[in-house]
C-alpha cells in the first residue's frame, strides 16, 4: 500500500482507479506529436486534468508526481506503464497486478 508522508494508507475506490487508466490509455492513444498544431485550442494540460480528475482525493504532492508520470504516458508512446497501473492497483487496494 502506498501511504502519505505521515504514514497514513492513501486508498481510492477502485473505480476512481480504473478511470484514470482508461482515460490515461485513451488519450495516449490519441496523442500525437503534431495533435497541438492540428487541433487548435487543445494543450497536453486539459488531457492531464481530465486524466487526474478521478484522482482529485489524493494529497497534493501525490497528484504532482502522478501528473509528471502520465504526462510521460501521454507523450511517449514507448513508455513502459507497468509501474504506473501497480500503482494505481495499489491505491485502490487492487493486488491482481502485484506481478506486472
């Protein structure tokens, strides 16, 4: 389980959980490096909001290194997101991907 900096069990319902993946996997499936130029208006940070939304319960400093994280999700199509769904797993309680 992952815990605050006060030792206190950080928990999300795990449909928060799934949420926030799907919504991690969907806008990395539709990022591409010219998407900004090609649809006027849209940033990579209402894609992160959208992403993190389910996620707003969590502490402040919690949501910053997951925003860096998906960021990285987001625009690199290479990126290993193993750790990232063992986390989210985490989170909610989840130990089906404990041997991602």
């Amino acid at each position: 389980m992952t815990t605050t900096p006060t030792g206190e069990t950080i928990m999300l319902d795990p449909a928060e959980a799934e949420a926030a993946l799907y919504r991690v996997a969907t806008c990395a499936f539709m990022w591409h490096p010219n998407k900004e130029a090609e649809e006027p208006g849209w940033t990579i940070t209402e894609d992160l909001d959208w992403c993190l939304a389910p996620l707003a319960g969590l502490p402040t400093d919690e949501l910053a290194d997951l925003r860096a994280t998906i960021h990285v999700l987001i625009t690199t199509p290479t990126a290993d997101r193993q750790a990232f769904i063992r986390h989210l797993a985490a989170l909610s309680g989840d130990t089906s991907f404990d041997n991602l």
